[in-house]
C-alpha cells in the first residue's frame, strides 16, 4: 500500500487535521482514512503544543482502523519512564522528576502533556498505548524509525523487544540508566541505553577541544549529533549536524569510526527528530526527514511514498505551523 510518512506533530492537532485533509483523508466512522493509502506517523506526537489529548486521540483512532502505523519518539520514551517508578531506587521514576545536574528540565520539557493529563486515569492509559508503539517498522519497500537507522544498535536491541519490535516494560529499566562516565558514554561498546539513544535521539559525538558551538536556545554544547546517513561524512567538519558554516568552523579530525553508520543503499529510510527549517528537503535519496519544526512555528510535513526506491524532493508536502 502506498504511505504517507508525517513528521513530527508535538500536539498540534489542528495542522494534522489541515494535513491530512490536503492528502485525502476523510474523518469517517470515528477515524481518519484514506481510500488507498496509509499515514506512517514517526513519534512525538506530545509535548509543546496545545492539543496534546486531542492529537493522541487522533493517531490512536487512525491506527486501531487500520489506516495508520506509528513508532515511538523519544518523547513517548521519556513519558514512559517519567511515569514508571524505579523499583531499584524507592520513590524514584525511571526519568528523574527532579535532578541536581538538570534542576527541573525534564518536567519543563514534558509540561505540556503533564498539564492535560497528570493524576488522571488518562494518564495510566495513554503511558500504556505508547508502550504499544514499536521502536521501527521494517516494511518490504521502506524504513521507518524515529532518528536513526543504526542496524548495530537495533540487532542489540532485539532481544530487548518483543516480535512486533515494542520495548519490554522490563527494558525500560535498562533503557533508562544513563552511564555517569563520559568515557563509558562514548565507547564504542553498545549498552541498550546507548542503543535507543541512538535510535530515538541519534548519534552525538564529543566535540574536539577547544570546539563547541550554541544550540537555537543559545546554550553553549561540546556534543553535537552527527549526520549519520552520509556516508561520507567521516571528519567533524562534514559530519556535524549544523548549518554549514557552523561546520565550516569544525576541524577535520576524523569523527569515531562507530558513528560511522551511513546508509546501505537499500530501503529507503524515513525520520523525524531534527527540528528542520527551512523548505524542506530530503537528506540524500535514500533518506528524508519529515520533522520541519511545527511546535516551533514550523511546518508539519509528510512525504508522499509510492513506491518509488529512490526518494524524490517533489514528494514531499507541508502546511504551517
């Protein structure tokens, strides 16, 4: 069947409805379909936006008619383990509700869901549905996977998930259990922490010394995420997911050959995560992402799949923020 592939939406329901609307889909007997297609939604549907219910109700209805398939972002992830209690540290969550390092970021990031549903039984419900979501969809003719393709990282991680590729309620524990070591963090020996960050986050690298550069909120990083499909992107100045004078700037040392994951010529692959700008655009002709900012007064965008091995810049659509 052919696919719409739909970037990220952050509780913007009311552009998914207008997108949906402009590539056919009719809201009919309590679901959004189409005659002959259906939507593939890459995660992160919650967070920043002001519908988050509504937005949630919306895919969950479209899937459970048939007309949509979804995998998990990393914004699911974190409201799993912001919700499940760590039963190795008493009074604890999986995902700290308070820290020392990061003060209350994790709540501020995840307020806007918080504020629609914490302490009601919706919440218990709708933490039990992302648990649903598998991590990536392996279709005849197509990839589909929040951030990144790591095939190393997902053959670590299969034994960690169940036939339909959904994470263990036990992994969740692994899955959350950052390494205090940055040398630990950073080797190349994968753990199932390091194998969904990568997957549902992608891939950071340290930055060389003395080098660091300021993310959009103007805070200064010594890591930055790397453009993982390029194959050849093997230096810090071509692998750096920046603007390119941003990248300009970036020695060539060689970037750690583990992150050298790349694309295998094969099925197409579609992400989201990267909070693009711009006119969209694909990444190569193998890879597009389809998240162009809409929680950011962006644009919602879908790529309009076919068939076609190939990916073409003419089959991807949008409507703003």
């Amino acid at each position: 069947m052919n696919s719409d592939i739909i970037g990220d939406i952050h509780g913007h329901a009311d552009a998914l409805e207008v997108l949906l609307c402009d590539l056919g889909y009719r809201n009919t007997a309590k679901a959004w379909r189409h005659p002959d297609r259906q939507a593939l939604f890459v995660g992160d549907f919650i967070d920043r936006g002001p519908k988050q219910c509504e937005t949630v109700d919306l895919i969950r209805r479209m899937v459970d008619a048939g007309s949509a398939q979804a995998v998990m972002g990393n914004h699911e992830f974190n409201a799993i383990a912001w919700f499940l209690p760590d039963r190795e540290f008493p009074g604890e969550y999986l995902r700290k509700h308070h820290s020392a390092a990061y003060g209350d970021k994790n709540r501020r990031q995840h307020q806007a869901f918080l504020s629609a549903v914490e302490g009601s039984p919706l919440h218990d419900e709708l933490v039990s549905w992302f648990l649903t979501l598998p991590v990536f969809l392996e279709m005849p003719e197509l990839r589909v996977i929040h951030a990144c393709w790591h095939q190393a990282a997902l053959d670590h991680l299969r034994p960690y998930l169940t036939a339909d590729h959904r994470i263990k309620l036990e992994t969740m524990i692994l899955a959350s259990r950052e390494p205090d070591d940055e040398a630990e963090k950073d080797s190349p020996e994968l753990t199932v922490f390091k194998a969904i960050e990568a997957v549902l986050k992608g891939i950071e690298v340290p930055l060389p010394p003395p080098h660091t550069f300021q993310d959009k909120d103007g805070h200064e990083r010594h890591r930055v995420r790397v453009r993982w499909w390029d194959n050849e992107a093997i230096d810090y100045r071509r692998a750096a997911m920046l603007p390119v004078h941003e990248r300009e700037l970036f020695p060539e040392d060689p970037v750690p050959s583990h992150t050298l994951v790349g694309h295998d010529g094969g099925k197409p692959v579609f992400v989201g995560h990267y909070w693009l700008t711009g006119t969209p655009a694909l990444l190569s002709n193998k890879v597009a992402c389809v998240d162009y900012s809409v929680a950011k007064g962006g644009k919602l965008v879908a790529y309009l799949w076919d068939g076609e091995p190939t990916l073409e810049d003419s089959k991807l659509h949008w409507v703003k923020s």
